[in-house]
C-alpha cells in the first residue's frame, strides 16, 4: 500500500499565528491523498473551534491545558494508523513542501526514524548522505519533527511528568530513538531543507 503520512500542527492560545500559517499545510494535505491534515489544540478554545468549523479543519483537543507532549499522544492515540508523523508548532511556514517527501525519502533509505528541524550543540561535522546535507547532534527543539511509525510506538509516546515542564519534554523524547539503538544521534537535520521553513517564534 501507498504510506499515509499525518502531518499535525500543535498549537495552544496562538490562533493567530494559526491563521496566518495553517493553509498552505491544508492546501498540501489536499492535494496529495497520502497526507491527511490535523490541528491538535493543547486546551479548550471557543475561538479556535468556530475557526476550524468554518474551514471545515479537523480538529483535536483537549478539556484542559495539558502540555504539548499530552497533546501529542492524543494524536497517537486517536489516530495509530499511520506510516508517518510530522508535528509541527503553530509559527513554522512553510515555503517548499516537497519537504516532507524529501523526509520520509531520507528515512526508508537511510533507515532513520526520527528527524528534526535543526540540531545544535555537540555536533558531527555536516556529511552528506542520500544527496542532502545533513547535521546530527545532541540539542534540538521540535519545531518540526518526523517520526517513522513503527519505531515511534515502539519507544512510547512523549512522558507525561515531563509534559509538564514543556520545554524538555520533546529533548527526552527524541533521546529514546538515540538510547535504544534506533539512530546515532538523538536529532538528526537535513540541513538542505530548512529554507522551506521560515520559523517566526512569536
């Protein structure tokens, strides 16, 4: 069978940042029948549900605030059945989406399953594999991040305690893939694809 791929958009009290980014992710999802779209709200919000009512976007959320990372097992958990995973926050736009064909392109070659928007801090030299220029190191954040299926259930899903302090709950995360011998680095970039984002950090 074709992969099916989810591409989620998390997002909690930015509608409007939602608005101004969100189409062109729908309008890719649209017109490629092997992505369905999903905005995962952290929390409960009038605003953002007459917005997606309106647009007939679909929509997930939650009673309360909760944290990103239970905002994002809701995904897993409502929706299993997926090849493919890109989460991605609610400020990224996207210029190029041949991005997430390039991605998950890289995965089944390279056989990585786990990869990310940037890495910093202790990094490899950049090497080029596949024919992409590619960063690996042990810092991240999860602006955009991809997850091959079958490895993301079998590391679990994001850790509830640390869903509280959310800023670390993505670092623990994606360090699973790193610790139980599924890649060599805990954040893996193509580098050569970021200038299909402009990430704009309210």
């Amino acid at each position: 069978h074709s992969d099916n791929s989810i591409i989620c958009i998390t997002s909690c009290n930015r509608l409007e940042e939602i608005k101004k980014y969100i189409f062109s992710y729908i309008n890719f999802c649209n017109n490629n029948e092997c992505f369905s779209f999903l905005l995962s709200l952290d929390g409960y919000d009038s605003a953002y549900i007459d917005f997606c009512n309106k647009f007939k976007i679909p929509l997930l959320y939650s009673e309360n605030r909760e944290g990103v990372g239970l905002s994002k097992n809701r995904v897993l958990d409502k929706f299993p059945n997926f090849d493919y995973y890109f989460f991605i926050e609610d400020d990224m736009e996207l210029l190029e989406p041949s991005i997430f064909f390039d991605w998950i392109k890289f995965s089944k070659n390279q056989k990585t399953p786990h990869l990310s928007y940037t890495a910093y801090g202790e990094l490899t030299p950049c090497e080029y594999k596949d024919g992409y220029q590619v960063l690996q190191g042990f810092k991240s954040g999860a602006q955009f991040s991809f997850f091959e299926a079958k490895a993301l259930f079998k590391i679990g899903g994001w850790n509830t305690h640390f869903a509280k302090y959310k800023r670390f709950g993505h670092s623990e995360h994606s360090y699973r893939f790193f610790n139980n011998g599924l890649q060599n680095f805990p954040f893996i970039a193509l580098t050569s694809t970021a200038e299909s984002f402009i990430l704009h950090d309210p």
